[in-house]
C-alpha cells in the first residue's frame, strides 16, 4: 500500500515557473494520477489529473513521465497566491479513496 | 452548482467530552462522502468513507465513528474525546466510483481538544 511520494518543501521566486515531483512508482495501468493543493487553513482544491498524455488546465500543467512512475506539476508562473502544500495522492481505492501523503510545501517569495 | 458545508468551524473540547461534527453537500445526488483528519504538520488521513445512506466503511481504527443519516448529510461522532483526537477534519464528497473521482473537500472544522 505505497504511498506517493514527494519532497517536503520548495521555495520559488514570484513570476518563475515552478516543477513539483512526485513519484508513484507503484501505480497501477487504471490509476490516474492526481494533483490538488491546500492553502492555508483550507480544504484541498483539486488541480488537475491525467492518465497517460500530458494535461493543461487554467491552473496549470500534469507532465507525466513515459512508465507513469513519476509526474511533475507545472505552474508557469508561480503567484504569492500558488503558496500552498501540494498533493500527489494515490487513487485506485475499491470505493474510490484517494490516499494522501504529507505533500509539498510550496513557498513564493516576491 | 454543488456546495459543501461544514460545522462548526472551530470547536475547543475537553478531553472525555462527546463530538458531533456536521457535513451537509447540496446540489449533487447520492454522492460518495469521506472524512479526512488532519494532524498538525500530518497529511490527511482518511477516517471514512460512504457510498449510500447507512453505509460507513472505516479506514482505520479509533475513537470516532461516522453515520450518514440522509443522503447528503455525513456525522463524525465520538462518545469521548481524547487529546490526540486534535486536528484539522475535513469531510469531502465525490460522484461515481470510477476514476479519476475527482473529490471537493469542505471548508474544515478545526477541533482543539484540551
């Protein structure tokens, strides 16, 4: 029942693009991969999922690598407002679960 | 649009004092409903989780336990608190079983047990 797993903590600079890791080198063929953030004294947002091809929302972007073992999120131009912890949890539950690690906490510094 | 709701907010207890937290969802029929807890500095863990009315299935043992009365009303409950029953509970719902399930979270209840 491997967790995912992420660094613990990143900083970057206002308006620089930012790459959060995660390794799932225990996913499955059906497993999605999954990313959602929690700001400050909040419940997690979701942020963007996909399968096996790369994804861009309006958040930002999933780039997945070719065995599926690691993905890495994208935010292209990282905001005082991207500061949050960040999520990459595991998902394949029998009734749906998402299972989640301590993820990674973001720091922007303007 | 769909929303969730959770009660209260904040809440300080006694250890050896009841609780009763409240998630309500609108908007959405017969959705999946999770409570999660967050320990200070902790990620989240999944506590329970219910596909139906009357329907509960834990995840781990302890001292809460969850109902769900109505469709899109979920409970945590605990007879008496214990101090490291302090944290961050988060409930959540989501539609379908399938991947990749895509769950919203509530605004949380913060619960500081003395």
């Amino acid at each position: 029942d491997a967790k995912t797993t992420q660094p613990n903590s990143m900083e970057s600079n206002e308006e620089e693009p930012v790459h959060l890791p995660c390794n799932h080198s225990t996913i499955s063929g059906t497993d999605y991969i999954h990313w959602y953030r929690q700001l400050p004294s909040q419940g997690p947002e979701y942020v963007i999922h996909g399968l096996t091809s790369n994804v861009n929302n309006r958040m930002a972007s999933l780039a997945i690598a070719e065995d599926r073992k690691s993905s890495t999120l994208i935010l292209h131009r990282a905001t005082l407002r991207d500061a949050a912890v960040y999520y990459c949890p595991r998902g394949g539950g029998s009734q749906g679960n998402l299972i989640f690690g301590k993820g990674t906490k973001l720091s922007v510094k303007p | 649009s769909q929303t969730i709701h959770q009660w209260p907010a904040t809440l300080v207890q006694p250890v050896g004092s009841p609780l009763s937290l409240e998630c309500t969802v609108e908007g959405t029929s017969n959705p999946n409903l999770y409570w999660y807890r967050q320990a200070a500095g902790r990620g989240l863990q999944l506590l329970f989780y219910s596909v139906g009315i009357g329907q509960i299935s834990s995840e781990v043992p302890q001292n809460l336990s969850a109902s769900r009365p109505q469709d899109r009303q979920f409970i945590l409950s605990s007879k008496k608190l214990l101090l490291s029953d302090s944290g961050f509970y988060l409930c959540a719902w989501s539609v379908g079983l399938a991947e990749p399930n895509e769950q919203f979270f509530g605004p949380g209840t913060r619960l500081t047990v003395l």
